[in-house]
C-alpha cells in the first residue's frame, strides 16, 4: 500500500512540475512502458516529457537493459566483474594494466594467493608491511558507486596496529577497517596531467561502454567522463554531487559538462566549479590509442560481451578502475543520448550466431525445486534429537 501511495504521490508531482496536460503525461508515459518496458521512475528522473525525440527512442531502461544484458552476459559469470578480487585476477591473466593488488582481505579465508590474501588484523598487516605500503586505496569487494572505499595517503605501523592517515586528514585504526567484508587493498593510480587538471583529489574516470561482436570485434559505444569535486576522492555519478559530460567517441572531445546534483537537478557548466579548468571542448589526449586499448581488454573478455569499463588516463596508458557486467542507466542523460540501439545489434549478431551454431548458456546445475516451507523444515530439522 504504502508503495503505491508512494507511487501517486510522486505522479502528482510530477503533473504540477510539467505543466503539461495530465492526460497527455500519462498517455505518453503508458506508452514507453509498453513499448520498452520503462519505469515510471525513468521517466520522471530523466525528464521525458521534455526530452528529446533521440533521447526518447534510443534511451534504454533497466528493465529492457537487463533483457539483454542477462543474454551478453550470463548469470553464471557475474561474479567475473562484481568481485573486485576476482576482477584483479582476471585482468592479471590478461595482461591488462590496472592498479597493483597489495592485498585481499578475507575473513573467511585461510589460504594464500602468492602472499597477497589475509583473514586478520596481523595477517593484513603482515602483508603491507612486506610491501613497504604507506599509501593505499581500501575498496570493499563486492561493493558500487563509490560506497565503503578509502583513499589512505599514510599508514603509521604501530606495535599491534595500523594508523591509517585519509585524505581528508581523518584518522582510523586498521583494526576498525577489517570487519566482517572482504577487502582489497590497491595502490594508488595517478592520472594523466590533464586529468589532474580538471580535479586533483579525485581519480577522474571514463566510462567507456564496449560491446563484442561474434567476428570478435570489439567497439566502443558510447563514453562520459566523470569528474569528482575539490576534496573528494570518488567520481561517481550516481550519488550525485560532482561534475559528468559526454564524449565524442569518434574524437574524444567533451561535451555537455554539467554538475550532477540527482536527476532534474542538473546545472549547465563549461568551466570545472572548482578547479575552473576549461571543460567543453577540450579534446582528451591520445584518445584513438586509449580507444584502441579499451577494444583490447573487450576482446580478452569473451564471458562477458558488453562492458562497463571505468578507466583512468594514465601517462602510461589507460588503467582499468573496474568492470561492470550491468551499469546503471545515467550516463544516457551525460551524453544526451541513450545506447539501446547498439545493445540491441550486439544482442540480436550473438543471437543469431548461437543458433546458427546451436550454442546455448548452460549453468551446469539444476534449480533448487523445494519450496521455501520444505527448505525451512529440512534446514530446522536436527536428527540428533
């Protein structure tokens, strides 16, 4: 009950900002939702009823993305880009630049990956100290937009501790860090001059969104950039609060910066707020051979056929932050255009292909077939009584 009071109210809102006709709004949206599947949500977030008719036919929604996605990208293999340990790994395999893992902090494990993987304080410790870490990013592994991450400019060992010093000058013992989630510890990337420029406490990422065709073809298709605020380490957008914009993928030039506040809470820029470096139409640097490197780690990545990738611009080269198997939709705002059709035409070659060559997804086990009240019972029944 409550979520459709919840539901009503936001529609009456939604009519009162508009100013449109009511009856039209809900045409309209009806609409959309049977025609792509789309959220009542999506369209009050991303202001259809203002939008673009581009926008309008080539935005693609979490109900209709999830229909492809879990197609390109099978279930069995979400852990390949969800986990950030396994992630490491499957980069490291290969060969495809990323930050350094100093350490996998585990506290169900008790075994060892080459000397990299602990299960306690003393264990962690033991293994930062073998690498002389004193700076450090903390991320939990299986974690997103930015949440449960420190960025450690010092570590202070102490006798039964560590004294991690953040970039906001905040202090925390490790002991108070290593809880019940697993973690990994990595070294600190550091972006391009260019990329510093436009904010120097934040690693500043593109998002590049490849896609893997059956002729194994890999290409680039569609880019944003994201951009954190003075103090701030994180660029995420999804939260809101920092800066976003599009770029050209046939060039690499950005567009349509803006300070991302939340959905209909956008402001026109040119000029970063807080750096005050020049944004629009400032060119990215070597993006023909960062664009290229990209295609590359798509190609390596045959599990997974459509790709999120957030990375760094590094004087060395582009890094990978992370991978995603399943973004979320707001980079379609950033770059005012949506990318259904190109999933679309990955989805339908893969489909196409796999019957032609009668190649089917399998998971390898059966479904659990009990019912929730069987399980229970079995689950609750003690034989030693």
């Amino acid at each position: 009950m409550q979520r459709y009071k919840r539901k009503i109210a936001l529609g009456l809102k939604f009519i009162k900002e508009s100013h449109k006709n009511p009856i039209a709004l809900v045409w309209d949206y009806y609409t959309l939702k049977r025609k792509k599947g789309l959220m009542f949500n999506e369209y009050y977030s991303y202001c259809f009823d203002q939008q673009s008719d581009l926008f309008r036919k080539t935005f693609l929604g979490r109900n209709e993305q999830r229909l492809y996605l879990d197609y390109l990208n099978p279930k069995k293999y979400y852990t390949l880009a969800r986990n950030k340990y396994f992630t490491h790994l499957l980069l490291e395999e290969y060969s495809i630049p990323k930050a350094k893992l100093y350490c996998y902090y585990s506290p169900e494990g008790r075994y060892s990956d080459q000397g990299r993987t602990s299960n306690d304080l003393q264990s962690t410790i033991a293994i930062l100290k073998k690498e002389s870490v004193c700076t450090c990013v903390i991320k939990a592994t299986e974690d997103s937009h930015g949440n449960n991450v420190f960025a450690v400019k010092n570590i202070e060992y102490t006798y039964d501790d560590a004294i991690l010093t953040l970039l906001d000058n905040a202090t925390i013992k490790l002991s108070n860090v290593l809880r019940k989630t697993a973690l990994v510890f990595e070294e600190i990337i550091y972006q391009s001059a260019q990329f510093e420029k436009f904010n120097k406490t934040s690693v500043n990422t593109v998002r590049f969104i490849t896609c893997l065709y059956p002729n194994g073809e890999a290409k680039v298709i569609a880019t944003f950039i994201k951009i954190g605020r003075d103090g701030a380490f994180v660029d995420n957008a999804g939260s809101g609060g920092n800066v976003d914009a599009g770029v050209e993928v046939s060039s690499g030039k950005i567009y349509n910066p803006i300070i991302f506040k939340g959905f209909r809470e956008t402001v026109n820029i040119d000029k970063h707020p807080d750096s005050k470096e020049q944004l629009a139409n400032v060119v990215i640097e070597n993006w023909d051979k960062v664009c290229a490197e990209v295609c590359r780690f798509q190609q390596s990545m045959p599990f997974v056929k459509a790709v999120g990738w957030d990375i760094a611009i590094t004087d060395d080269g582009p890094k990978v932050i992370e991978m995603n198997d399943f973004w979320d939709t707001t980079g379609q705002l950033f770059i005012g255009k949506g990318w259904r059709e190109e999933i679309r035409k990955c989805y339908f070659r893969w489909k196409e292909y796999n019957s032609k060559y009668n190649i089917e997804y399998i998971f390898g086990r059966k479904t659990n077939t009990l019912s929730a009240s069987k399980s229970r019972k079995i689950i609750n029944c003690d034989f030693r009584k």
